[in-house]
C-alpha cells in the first residue's frame, strides 16, 4: 500500500483486533516532549510512550547511532554475536551489579528468560521440587503466559485457560505474608522495586531488606522487574540503587531502547551458567540495530547530569502538582520516584483517571492513567522546564473542565 493511503482512527476498529482502545487522535510527528496529530494540533507528552521515550521524541543521537547502525548491519541471528550487542552487554555490566546478559526484544521476554532461568538454576541445585515462584499482589510482569501467571492482576490471567502452576502471590510491602509463604521449595521472589501498573507504589526498604533475608535464608533467587523503574526513570540508572539490597536477577526494557524494542535480562555468573547451549534463545535478541540504540540512549542517561536533571525535574512537576491541589484538592497522595509520578484522586474523584486523561488531552496534554484511581506521568527524561511549566497550565485546564 503507498504511503497516499488515508487512514484514520475508524480504521483501528474496521483493521485492529480490539484490544486496545486508542485515544481519538493519531500523533504523526514529534520532537522532544512535544507531539503532533493528523490535524496538525500540537501536545506536550507527560506519557512518554509509558515510560519508553525516556530521550523524548526524535532525539538526534538516537537517530544517527539507529541510522549508522542501519547502513552496517541489521541482523545475523545468534549463530554468530555482533560488536553492538557486546559493547552494550559490557556497559551494562559496568554500570550495574550484574557479570552476564540476556538480551530480548520486550519485557515480557526478559521476564520470561528471568523465571525460566531461576527455575532452571534451582532444578540443576537443587532438584525439581523447587520451582515455587512467589510474586506480589496487583504486580505486571508482561502479557505472556508465564508472566500473567506471576503477575498479580487476576484479570490479565482468567479465560486462557489454566495458569502456571507453582506460583504464589503475596501483598505488596508486607513481610509476615512473605515469610508466611517463602520455603525451600522457592527459587525466586520477584519484586517490582515500584509497581508501575498497580498504581506507581514504591517498595519500603525495610520490607526490601526482609525479603533479601528471607531470599538468602530460603536460597531462593530475587528478581528485581525494572522494566518501568529502570533506565534513569527515578534517578538512579536503576531503582535498586536506592535501595538497601542487590537482586540475584534483574530485567530492564523500556527506556532501555527510548522507542527501539530491546530488552535484557541482567544477572551473576553462578547464576548464569545455568542458561547452557541451547537452553533458551531468541530469534532478534540483542540484534545490532536494537543494541546500537540502546548503547546511546545508556551513555546519555548515566551521566550526572541527566540523573540529576530526573530529580530536578520531579521537583518541578511536583511542586505544580502541589499547587494544583492545593487549588482542586484532587489528589490524597502524589508519590512515585523521580519522573514516575502516580497522582492518587481523593476518595470522592474515584474512578476519574480516565476522564482526566481525556480532558487533559483536549487541553493539549498527555498523561497517564495506573489504574482507574491514579494519575501516572512518565516524561522524557530530557523534558524542558518550559514544557513542564506548559503541561502544567494546560493540565489545570484540564482539571477546571473536570466538573463544567
Ligand atoms: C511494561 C512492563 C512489562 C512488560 O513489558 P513489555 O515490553 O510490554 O512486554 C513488564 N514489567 C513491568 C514492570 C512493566 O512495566
């Protein structure tokens, strides 16, 4: 079909399979934290693709490090590695706790490989018995069987038939459940370090250091899903940086691309050598392309400058929204870390998230919802202040056409 073909938002419903319900407006074109629809309207983008565009829109390293890329090199399947995927598996191992990577092409997939290689490590250590894998009420883990099953909102689970056996879910922040549930039959305890889909909520040291105890206690591996808080997104290169404890196993991918599919699986070397010749794999997996993006987006964001850039940006945002409040008392509680803000509507504005999104769009704003209760903003990390100074006018038109 040539490019003159018209398309439109009807088309969706009449072409798409209907999972999804896309807004009413089709962005074309976009630069920094800016967007533009077909119509040519223009909106500041506090959603950054959710938590994907984490260098905004078109940024000009991002497209020479994809177009020099794609003028060398675009695949060669895993019979034989490639110079991008081993510069930025070494870069990773730089950065972070970890001695080896997986890479993947989502999420999902990354979390697939984490879960199949702690069972794998506990069947070759330990025997087939310890297989248990315990996860965290209202966690998201990704859209495939396995990572529906370990994620904790039954909705993404019912109606395809059973679940994965061997998995158990315990609240959120809450020791005594954990330790009520962890046995020698465990091999990993998979932690969201803040749940991003279950309404951006933040995991409490303490409760971190308990389950790390109780990890070792049990020999059972951590597994750290920074999918949503990794890559800068709270300040840190990764959100367990500010936590008291080092995961066993921990999968990041998202920002990790800002916009190009990749995903990786981070882990140690005892851990590792469970996933032997043959054991798993992937078709694109750390291809050159995905990887020569990545490589930059990761040497533009761990930098000082870009880590402090996130908390100064938070201050800002937060300070708006506070005002806002102070204003409208909309919200309970604005929390997150770094740029993952959840904003939580007061008991009387239940349910209004949705609502919000849609004002707040027809004022030439894009947030996010977390849940029907919350308000969730994921900005470029390289969001202007201007552009924040911007939403937030725009977001309080927004709000002032909540109750017209
Ligand atoms: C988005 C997300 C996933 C799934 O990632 P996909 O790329 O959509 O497969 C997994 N875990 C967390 C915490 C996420 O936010």
């Amino acid at each position: 079909m040539s490019e003159s073909m018209q398309v439109s938002r009807s088309d969706f419903d009449r072409y798409m399979v209907p999972n999804y319900a896309p807004v009413d407006m089709i962005p074309v074109r976009g630069r920094g934290s800016r967007l533009w629809d077909q119509q040519g309207r223009e909106y500041i983008d506090l959603a950054g693709g959710i938590a994907v565009n984490a260098l905004g829109h078109a940024h000009p390293a991002m497209i020479e490090a994809l177009t020099e890329q794609a003028g060398k090199l675009w695949h060669l399947s895993n019979v034989m590695t490639n110079e991008p995927a081993l510069r930025l598996a070494a870069r990773l191992i730089e950065a972070t706790f970890a001695e080896k990577v997986f890479f993947a092409n989502s999420g999902a997939e990354a979390n697939e490989a984490a879960f199949k290689l702690a069972r794998r490590w506990a069947h070759d250590s330990f025997g087939p018995d310890k297989h248990e894998i315990i996860a965290c009420t209202n966690s998201f883990h990704g859209r495939t069987l396995f990572t529906v099953s370990v994620g904790g909102q039954p909705k993404y689970s019912e109606g395809f038939g059973p679940a994965l056996p061997g998995i158990s879910h315990v609240p959120y922040n809450d020791l005594a459940a954990l330790e009520a549930t962890i046995s020698d039959a465990t091999c990993a305890v998979v932690v969201e370090p803040i749940q991003g889909e279950g309404g951006v909520i933040a995991a409490d040291n303490d409760w971190l250091r308990g389950v790390r105890a109780l990890c070792d206690r049990h020999n059972a591996l951590l597994v750290f899903d920074e999918v949503q808080s990794g890559m800068g997104r709270t300040g840190k290169l990764f959100a367990y940086m500010d936590t008291p404890v080092l995961p066993d196993i921990l999968t990041t991918a998202k920002s990790l691309g800002g916009g190009f599919p990749i995903a990786a699986m981070l882990t140690i070397d005892r851990v590792a050598k469970h996933f032997g010749v043959g054991t798993h794999g992937s078709t694109y997996g750390g291809n050159p392309l995905g990887c020569a993006v990545a490589e930059r987006v990761l040497d533009i964001i761990n930098t000082r400058e870009v880590l402090d850039g996130v908390v100064q940006r938070r201050q800002w945002l937060v300070d708006g929204l506070q005002a806002l409040n102070a204003e409208f008392g909309l919200f309970s509680e604005i929390r997150g870390r770094g740029l993952l803000i959840g904003a939580q509507f007061v008991e009387a504005r239940r349910g209004q998230a949705r609502l919000l999104q849609e004002a707040a769009q027809k004022a030439g704003l894009l947030v996010l919802q977390a849940g029907p209760d919350v308000m969730r903003l994921a900005p470029s990390l390289l969001i202007e202040q201007q552009d924040i100074e911007e939403a937030l006018q725009r977001l309080r038109l927004a709000v002032q056409g909540l109750d017209a």
